[in-house]
C-alpha cells in the first residue's frame, strides 16, 4: 500500500532525491562510459521536463516523451544493477523504443527496446490486448477515472474506494475483523466489487449507501496482493485497479510514445483531437502524466511507502 506525501514543489523534490540516490549509485558501474552514459540521460531528461512545463498541447506529448524515454534508460540500468554492462551492451539494451506507433489509434509492442527493459522490471509477462489503442490505454490510467466516464460514458477499470474505518468511526461494528482492514465503496459499483474481490476472503455489509468490504485474514498474507491494487490519483482519491489492470508505468510510458508520434508523424490528426471532446482527456495526461511518471519511478527506486506529489 503506497501513501501521498504532499510537497511545495513536487517536481523539484523529486528530480533531486532521485539525483542524490543516482550518485550513490552511479559509482558501481565499472565502465566509465556506462557512467557518463546514465548522467547525460538524466540530465536530458531533466532539461526535457523542465521545458514541458511551459510547451503548449502542440509539442507538449514529443518533449514529455523524451523525458520518460531518457530517466526510463536510467531507471532500468540502476534498478537491475547492470554494473558490468559495457557500452555496446548498453546500446543493444535500447536501441529502439520497445513500441511504436501504428495508424491513429493503435500500437504495436517489441520483444526488444527501451520499452521491453522497462517492462520486464515489472513483469515476466502480460496479457495485453491484441490491440492496444488509445482508448485502452485511457482507460487504464487512474488519474483519468473520472473524465474518462464524463467523455467516453463508458467506465475505467478502477473503482474509487475508501477505508471502511472512515466511514464506520464510531459505530458499532459486526465485523470480524475489525474495520481497519476494510474498504468502502459506492453500492452503484456493487456488483463489480464482488467479482473483484474474493467472496471466500472477503465479507460484505452494507452502511447506508456504501458497501463494506472486510477481509477475512491478515493483510501480511499471500492476500495482501490485495491492497497492493490501492492505487492514488493525484486528486488524492483511492482507487481499486483490476488484477488485469498494468503498471501505471508502463500506460504512460506507451501513452506518452503514442501521443508524441501523432504529434512528430501526424500534426493533422494531432490537430483534431486538440480541437475534439478528447481534449479533456488529452489535457489531463497533459497535467499529470510526466509528474506522475517520475514519482512512481522515484517511489520504485526507493520502493517507498508514499507518493510525493
């Protein structure tokens, strides 16, 4: 479970703890050239987000890829401890993006890429959809929950969630166990709820307009998969995600490459979307999605127990 931390200037925060940790680390790369490599991508990623605060919807998506792009090639080597790669073994590791774009709509994935070394820190495999579209990709971001119903009609494969203890403060409770462990939601949402979670390890009451989960053993057990699917959005809401639902790094990550392809491959197309009822949409990636990619790569490094935001 992964809690919000709330800081004056998040972006500054976490470029420089992330900084800070890369030098403690940067030592242990026996090549030099490996070492300079990792610098130089960091500090183009960081001159890359520094200029995306002030780009327009234009070319925001091109610049904002290429700072994920280059501190994602930083995060992998660090975070595998590749200390002995030398620099043709580096280059072989990213010489394409892992992904790229195919017609408006979709993508098409690599075996080999940054994208691949990305996601294999994360997975030994995932079932993607045949297709992977933009709406796909929309639909699993969390910060886009509630624009993505509000524009397409059609829900995320998140469900805002609560703790039972905030609601339940103060009453008398049936529940065993106690409600610390418990989660709340919308009754509108019961029936996804049940198929998401496991009625042999789960139990259900109902309290006023909401529904109480409460689960039946210790979160310290093989069960707390559970309440790794707690995910936060930067509205500071709580979300459930799917078992099927991806890292949040890996959707920005082929989000950002898809949008800036349009944008470097097919201004028109770019344009269109700019001036339909997809702006909402695009604008919120727009808001969130670099600060939200450096805060789970900076939550993963040093696997911390909070966002900073």
């Amino acid at each position: 479970m992964t809690f919000l931390r709330k800081v004056y200037n998040p972006q500054d925060e976490l470029i420089r703890n992330y900084r800070i940790n890369l030098k403690d680390r940067i030592p242990q790369f026996k090549s030099h050239h490996v070492r300079r490599y990792i610098m130089a991508c960091f500090d183009q990623a960081v001159a890359f987000t520094s200029t995306y605060k002030t780009a327009s919807h234009d070319i925001s998506p091109l610049i904002g890829f290429y700072a994920m792009l280059n501190i994602a090639k930083v995060h992998v080597l660090v975070k595998r401890q590749s200390v002995n790669l030398n620099m043709s073994e580096v280059n072989g590791k990213f010489r394409s993006h892992g992904a790229s774009s195919d017609g408006i709509e979709k993508l098409k994935l690599y075996s080999k890429g940054t994208f691949a070394e990305l996601f294999h820190l994360y997975y030994q495999e995932f079932s993607f959809p045949e297709s992977i579209t933009l709406n796909w990709l929309y639909r699993n971001l969390v910060d886009l929950h509630d624009i993505y119903f509000l524009v397409y009609k059609r829900k995320s494969n998140y469900i805002r969630t609560g703790f039972a203890k905030d609601l339940l403060l103060g009453r008398h409770l049936d529940a065993d166990p106690p409600a610390q462990l418990g989660l709340r939601f919308d009754t509108e949402e019961e029936d996804r709820v049940r198929a998401l979670l496991s009625e042999n390890q789960w139990t259900f009451q109902r309290h006023d307009d909401q529904l109480c989960a409460f689960m039946a053993v210790e979160p310290e057990s093989k069960h707390r998969s559970y309440f790794s699917r707690l995910k936060f959005s930067f509205d500071n809401d709580i979300f459930l995600s799917s078992q099927n639902t991806p890292n949040e790094i890996v959707i920005l990550y082929l989000l950002f490459l898809k949008l800036s392809s349009l944008v470097r491959y097919n201004p028109k197309n770019w344009n269109e979307k700019l001036n339909s009822k997809e702006f909402s949409v695009i604008d919120k990636i727009m808001e969130t999605g670099l600060l939200k990619f450096w805060t789970l790569l900076y939550t993963d490094l040093k696997e911390l127990e909070h966002y900073i935001i």
